[in-house]
C-alpha cells in the first residue's frame, strides 16, 4: 500500500488526472482526501492506494508519477505503509506527555518507532530506562545551552529521526535548529482564553476566572509557539475549580491534543501549507 500527499496550483481535472494513472496501473483507491483553498488557488489532497495489484514494480509507479506531478506543478511525497516513523522524545521535568506518548505507542496507537528521550534534566531518565527506551541527559544550563543543541541535533542525525516530539521541554529551539528540522518538529503548549503570560500562567487564569482551558499541538517555527496548528483541545472551567484543577484539566487537554497531532503525522494526514496545516482528518 501506498500513501501519496500532493498539493498544487488548482486547476481543471486534477483528480481525474490522478485516479486514472493509478487505474492505469491497476492500482485501486482505498482513500482519495481533497480539499481546494479558493482563497489562494491551491489544491491538496491525501490518497491512500492498494497496490496488491499494480502491474509494475512500485518504485517505477513512484518515478513514473514524476510526468504528472510536473505537469501539474505540483509537490508530492509518496509513503508505503504500513510504517513506524523514528522518534524521539524531548523532555524536561513533567512526565504526563511522555507517558502518554510510550502508552499509545505500546497499544499501535501511534506508528512509531521511539530511538531515544532526551532531556535537559534527568526526571524522565527513570521512565524511559524502564521501557528499554535511551536517554540521553544534556546539559542545557547557563552557557551550556547552545552546546546542548548542538548535541540534540547531532543526535538526531545518529539516529536517523525523522520526528522529534517536545513533550514538555522547557527551552527555547534556536532558529538554526528549527530550520534544520524544519517540518519535523511537534510541541504542545498551554492555551488560555484571554492569554497569560510569564510565570505561573495557571494562577494568572484562576485570579481572572476563565471559563476555558485548552492545549495546542503545532509546528515549530522560528517564530515561538506560532508554528501551523495541527490540533487543539479545550475543556470548560468552573467556578469551583481551584488552581491545581486548573492544572489537571490542562495536562488532560495536552496529553490528547499531542497525541491526536502526532497521529496526524504519523499518518501523513498533515500538509503545511505557510503558516497553516491542512489536516486530513483519521
């Protein structure tokens, strides 16, 4: 099987264009996802195709594709499925994202393939040790910090990770970094309306009485927690609620908005589009 995502310049006769050189090879589609921004002209789409009984050998249906893809100016990725996507895992202190993430990945939940956890601080160590999973400590502290990068990317590159989760890792990605891994980095943050700021945001939230608490699952850009939203969650508040419940509730809301994205990913499900990302929904 065969996941194909493209996105082009909209135009007259796309889909037909494609169903037909797949049915030229006797592929069949299993999934055929589209949507048309008319806003800006753009045309994206995610196919899912059974090629139990292609008449070529798939790595000449992939080259072949090349002709059409051209001639409709178009970007395209080809996946073949089934697959795990190599991970890793950065931390910090709190474990509630980490925990959630090995969980789905033990029931193949999320399609992943987990090289390491690495964290600026050793609170995770434990957890990851247990599952047979690295963990790698970087010293991140003072003037350290930028040195600690350098070592996180190098070992992204070691281990050939093609995704890297931040699951609550308290620091700031320098802009080489997110460059370098441009498109293959997730985070998950805090969402409050109206938004706070600074320290204990949680309190912030409490003393002015919000009704709503959420969390958002996104990119990583240069520009901070303003990368393409990949998904969101949001749970009511109370007045009864104190601060601590405050902090419950968003854990529970960053646990299923992180996992709910990277399946999304995981599943070729996301096409960035600027600062935007169009989901096909799972």
């Amino acid at each position: 099987m065969l996941i194909l995502k493209i996105s082009c310049p909209d135009q007259h006769g796309i889909v037909a264009k494609i169903a037909n050189y797949i049915a030229s090879h006797n592929g069949n589609l299993l999934e055929f996802n589209q949507f048309t921004n008319t806003l800006d002209c753009k045309f994206f789409a995610r196919i899912q195709i059974d090629t139990s009984d292609i008449d070529v050998e798939l790595d000449s249906f992939i080259s072949g594709f090349n002709v059409l893809g051209e001639a409709l100016k178009a970007e395209w990725h080809f996946r073949h499925a089934p697959f795990k996507i190599r991970t890793a895992i950065l931390v910090t202190k709190t474990t509630h994202c980490l925990n959630e993430i090995l969980w789905r990945s033990s029931e193949n939940d999320l399609p992943l393939e987990i090289t390491s956890v690495i964290g600026n601080r050793d609170h995770c160590k434990e957890i990851a040790e247990k599952e047979g999973i690295p963990f790698h400590h970087i010293e991140m502290d003072g003037d350290a910090k930028n040195a600690g990068f350098q070592k996180i990317a190098q070992i992204l590159r070691d281990e050939n990770v093609q995704l890297s989760i931040l699951a609550r890792f308290m620091q700031i990605l320098p802009n080489w970094f997110c460059n370098e891994f441009s498109g293959k980095l997730i985070n998950i943050h805090h969402s409050f309306l109206p938004a706070f700021i600074g320290a204990n945001p949680y309190r912030q939230a409490y003393n002015r009485g919000v009704k709503l608490i959420g969390a958002t699952c996104h990119y990583v850009t240069s520009d901070l927690d303003a990368g393409p939203i990949i998904e969101q969650d949001v749970k009511r508040v109370l007045h009864s609620h104190s601060p601590q419940d405050l902090i419950r509730l968003g854990r529970d809301c960053e646990r299923r908005a992180l996992a709910r994205g990277i399946r999304l990913h995981a599943y070729d499900r996301t096409i960035i589009d600027g600062n935007r990302a169009i989901v096909f929904e799972d």
